[in-house]
C-alpha cells in the first residue's frame, strides 16, 4: 500500500509548460487548433466511417452528439443532421471524411494521368485491401467537374472538403490516408511502392513533408476549417521507426489521427504493452497537445475477446489517455467496426473535471507502482505492470457503479478513473 496525499511542491511545479509549434508549422493552424480543446472531462470520438450506415433520425443524431466530442462521418452518412447535432450538443465536433491520397476503385480513368502516383515501373500504383488509386499531389493538371476546374490533386481534396463543408455545416474535415504506411510494399498490389520524378524511392521525410503534408496544409487554407489527417499511426511512429517519425505531419495540419494506437487491431486481446512502450504511446498525447496539435487516439480491438477483456482494455487505454491528454487530444474506443455505432459505456460521463496537475514527461506520474494523475474532480489511476497494486487514496473517490472507496486495487495491465 502507498498514500497519494496531494503533493503541493509537486503540483505547483507541474504547471503546464505550451512547447512550441512543430517545426515548420504553417500560419494556418492560428485559427482553428484552438477549436479543439479538450481540456475538461472526457473527450470520446467516433469514427463512424469505418463501418456503413447513416444517422437515420433525429434521436440518432441526439444520442450521438450527446455521447461523443468528435464524430468522423463521410457526408452520406451524416445525412444532413449536422445542425441537429450542434442544437443537442453545442461542442461536439463534426468532421466530414475524405480520402486524403486515393482515389475509388473505380477511378483509374477518371483524373489526368498525371495525377496518378507511379511505380518505378511507370504504373499506378492499387492498395491491397480496396483497390484504391493512390495519387500524386506533387503534380499539377488541369480537370474539371461539375463547373468546378481542378488544378492538382490537392486543389480536388481541398475543394471537395470545402463544398461538402458547406452543404453540411460540419466543422472539419478527416482525411484518411496521409501517413506513411503506403510506402510499404505490403499496402499495395503488386508490392509496388512510389518512387520521385527521379525514379527514387520517397523517404518518409519526402512524403510528410512534400507529399501529404501539403494536402492537409492546403485543405485548411481553402476551407479555414480545422483538418485531422490520418497520420500519426501509433506513438512508436510518431518518435521515428521505419515509417516515422509522423509527427513531422503536426506541422502542416491542426491534428493526427493514431490509428493503431497501443495495439494492432487484430493482435491478441491478452497481449499488453510494456511498460516502456506505454510510455512511448502516452507521450505522444502529451507532447502533441503540448504544441498545440490534436491527437485523435484510436483504440481497435478486432479480434477474439470476451466482453470483460474488452472492458479491461477499455479501461485500460481511457486511464492512459486521461493520463497523456494536455488539452488537445480525443479518445476512441473501437471494438469491432460493427460496434461503433451504438458502443457507448457509463467510464465516458464521469464528471472528473479538468487536470490539477500536468507534467512534460508522462514518468513523473508514477508513484509507487502506478500512474496518476489528480483532476479537480476525480482522480485516474494506470497499472502497466504484470501485478495488481494496491492504492490508498487521498480521500474518498467514487468508482464507475457509484460505490465509495478510499483504497482501491487496480489489476495488472488495467486502468480506474474515480470521482470525487
């Protein structure tokens, strides 16, 4: 047993501290990084893409602003209930999808040739799982469409998210596809892989930098709407590593989507991070928030699990967020795409207020075997280890089923978020 009593030097000392904008950063952000604040409470998203369906009523609509920050949904789905969604939630936050870097499958015809990204080989270059055409922002073709004239492949992504913006009155826009898992042979048919106009390989540099960095970058300019790009993968990318590091796409964008973030979705429901590859996912909520980017967390459980497996999980990656968040960040919970609709669970309504204290580094938050971190109006508590802790806390706090505890057990690789 060990004593949380409130550390007064401590919690004076763990002021906030705003890094710097990443390196780069384009005046773009001035305006609507500030729109995503999440700094009080719990910030939950859903990225109701992923699976199919559309919001099929008003209580659809009620229910999931109601219950969700952040909704990520392509225009059909959203099915014109954006106002209706503001009018029951005035601070949840609609983003419409667009795919950031591929065109359909059916689309290989449809773009100047030059627009298509090329293999070595000179071909364009088709995504394993759907068949996608992945395209090339770097060159430039006039196309037009419905009395609208396209200058590139960027100008098309930034001008469709900007009229979809305008039919629906969303808040911004998800473009998927901008990270570096494309570079792998894996991603794409064939193992083909895109090369410069020199016929080099792209570094990852090259194509945060040159390639889907600018899309996101022009998408905010068009629209001056915030844009969240799917890019950042998971922390360990976000750092470095072979597709890394994908933090260098927080300079061109108001936020990042972790896809992957960690775990894999199909890995084994019993496979758990270390304790230093959890440090390694919590920092990057901490650091991006930091410098005023978004972070939009994404767990997938998309495997075999029972549903005390998954609520361990669930438990387990909400502590480690609220334990990383520094104002900017979401969180999503994905059990199977077939759940994201109607999942929901009462851990996303406890009123924990907003953080008492905050530190650069996510290590100063452990104490004698687990992480914590005070809020104003709760506490959160996260065991990475492989054996339970036990905690007596500061005062009496009240658990997700109401119950009044001042010492609380918190198991191997779980997590607890309490109220006061």
């Amino acid at each position: 047993m060990f004593t949380l009593a409130r550390r007064a030097a401590a919690l004076l000392a763990a002021a906030a501290l705003l890094a710097p904008a990443p390196s780069g950063a384009s005046t773009a952000h001035s305006a609507t990084a500030a729109s995503l604040v999440t700094q009080n409470g719990i910030a939950v998203a859903s990225s109701l893409h992923m699976k199919g369906g559309k919001v099929d009523s008003l209580a659809t609509a009620q229910r999931l602003a109601r219950t969700r920050s952040l909704l990520v949904l392509t225009p059909g789905q959203l099915n014109g209930y954006a106002p209706a969604m503001h009018a029951a939630n005035p601070n949840v936050k609609v983003f419409l999808y667009v795919n950031g870097m591929f065109a359909q499958q059916n689309q290989g015809s449809t773009f100047p040739g030059a627009w298509y990204m090329r293999a070595a080989d000179g071909t364009k270059i088709q995504s394993v799982g759907y068949g996608n055409y992945m395209m090339n922002p770097l060159a430039s073709a006039n196309y037009t469409a419905g009395g609208v004239t396209y200058t590139g492949w960027s100008d098309f992504v930034a001008k469709t998210c900007k009229a979809d913006l305008a039919k629906s009155g969303a808040d911004g826009c998800m473009l998927d596809m901008l990270g570096a898992g494309s570079l792998d042979p894996s991603y794409n048919q064939g193992g083909k892989t895109p090369v410069t106009s020199s016929g080099a390989a792209f570094t990852t540099a090259q194509w945060f930098q040159t390639v889907t960095g600018p899309v996101a970058q022009l998408t905010e300019q068009v629209t001056g709407k915030p844009v969240i790009g799917n890019a950042l993968g998971n922390g360990r990318r976000y750092r470095g590593g072979r597709l890394g590091p994908s933090q260098q796409f927080l300079s061109f964008a108001t936020g990042g989507q972790a896809e992957i973030w960690m775990r894999l979705p199909s890995q084994s429901i019993t496979s758990f991070p270390t304790d230093s590859a959890w440090r390694t996912e919590t920092q990057m909520l901490a650091d991006s928030s930091a410098s005023d980017r978004t972070a939009l967390a994404t767990v997938k459980t998309w495997t075999t699990a029972t549903t005390a497996q998954l609520e361990q999980w669930r438990r387990f990656t909400l502590a480690s967020f609220l334990i990383g968040n520094q104002g900017h960040a979401y969180y999503e919970f994905s059990p199977s795409t077939s759940m994201i609709w109607t999942d929901n669970s009462p851990l996303y309504s406890m009123a924990i207020g907003s953080p008492a204290e905050t530190y650069t580094n996510v290590a100063s938050y452990l104490h004698g075997g687990v992480y914590e971190r005070h809020y104003t109006s709760g506490l959160v508590l996260v065991n990475t280890g492989t054996s339970a802790v036990n905690v007596s806390l500061d005062g009496t706090y009240h658990t997700v089923t109401g119950s009044a505890v001042t010492s609380i057990s918190v198991p191997a690789h779980d997590g607890a978020v309490l109220t006061k």
